[in-house]
C-alpha cells in the first residue's frame, strides 16, 4: 500500500521504510520477487488468496494471525487519534471519543480494531484522503497510525494544524505471507531478518529515513 515513509512510490521505484526492509531480507534469503503498489484491500486480498503473496506493512493482530505466516516485525507505529489544532478535545481514554466521527483507512487493522468496539467510523478509500476530511469538519477525529518521529504530516503541510489528541495502542508491523509459503521460506526470510537486527542493517534502514519529509 502507499503509506509514507513505510511504502511509497518514488518515480518508477518503490522506497520506503518497510520496502526497504523486504528488499534486504529477499536478498539475504535468496528469494526472487517483484513489488507492486495496490491499495490496502486489494494488497491484503492478494495476499489471503495467491499462494506466492505476501503484504506489507501488516499489523499482526489475534484475528490476522491464523491467515497468514509472519516475516517481522519490520516496524512499529503508535495508532493516534489526530484532531484540529484548532479545537479541543477533552479525550482521555479511547471511550471518551465515543461522541466523535473518526475517519478511517477502509478495512485496515485501525478500522477493524474500532468497527469491533461499536465505534462510528468514516472510512476512506486512501488514509491521505483523512487529514482533508478533518480539515473540512467531515469528520472529528482521524485513527491515523504514525510512526515516532516522522515528518509525513509536515511535508503534506498540515504542520501546526493537526495536533495529536490519544495514543491509543502501539503496534508492531510485519510482512504477512500466503500460508501456502513453505515453512521453509518462512524461516529463512526470519532468520534473514534477525541477521539483520544484530549487523545493525534493520536499524540503519529506519534511520535513513529519519529526515524523510524534512524542507
């Protein structure tokens, strides 16, 4: 899916955090692959129904977890409501915003995660299309998931005029296969992964994108 600074299309090319990520680990497995960039329903389809499918990044979650074998994590984020800089919100718990309309990304892991709790929701086709609404009092709140320290927001200039108003969880992202993958793959791309971790690889990739955004 597109969702910056995780996954984005850079002219012909995929980047991102989480992109970066996969690359590494299909090189160091040995795997041969191609990226495509769809939109989240579609990508996370694809990957429940084709054998030799994968989706990135994927919020592992108890109802997730027996649909697919899990790569990861390769990220984490905090799931934020987000709210006008202009008006105030007394939340200080995820009931208390109960009274609110929260804008989400239709079908991901924040709208399911809310739909399950009897929260009214606003879904979206694209989570980008979700900082408009607010700012167009379509809706009250946004179920926005944030990595710490990204300049996103800043560089789709919404700087000063969302501000966060609850963090209510933190989660850890993964690549999410086919459960036709072989268990033998599975593990490869893992113990890929935890090459990774200890060369000090997964957190340079991170950090190079720490000024992502930036003027």
């Amino acid at each position: 899916e597109t969702s910056a600074p995780y996954s984005m299309r850079d002219g012909d090319s995929v980047t991102g955090i989480g992109t970066d990520m996969v690359r590494e680990i299909m090189a160091r497995a040995g795997v041969a692959y191609s990226i495509d960039l769809l939109p989240w329903k579609r990508a996370y389809t694809a990957a429940l129904e084709r054998s030799d499918a994968c989706v990135y990044s994927t919020t592992r979650t108890p109802e997730r977890e027996p649909h697919f074998k899990w790569i990861g994590p390769i990220g984490e984020a905090e799931w934020v409501l987000m709210g006008r800089a202009d008006r105030h919100f007394d939340v200080r718990s995820l009931d208390d915003a109960r009274a609110y309309r929260v804008g989400t990304y239709n079908g991901d892991a924040r709208d399911q995660f809310l739909r399950a709790r009897g929260f009214k929701v606003d879904p979206a086709p694209n989570d980008l299309i979700n900082p408009r609404k607010l700012m167009m009092d379509r809706i009250d709140l946004w179920a926005a998931s944030i990595r710490r320290g990204s300049l996103t927001l800043d560089r789709l200039g919404y700087a000063g005029k969302l501000a966060p108003v609850l963090v209510f969880n933190r989660i850890r992202v993964y690549l999410a296969c086919n459960r036709a993958v072989p268990d033998a793959l599975v593990a490869r791309m893992n113990d890929a992964l935890d090459a990774m971790e200890r060369d000090g690889t997964a957190r340079a990739i991170v950090h190079k994108y720490d000024d992502w955004g930036a003027p």
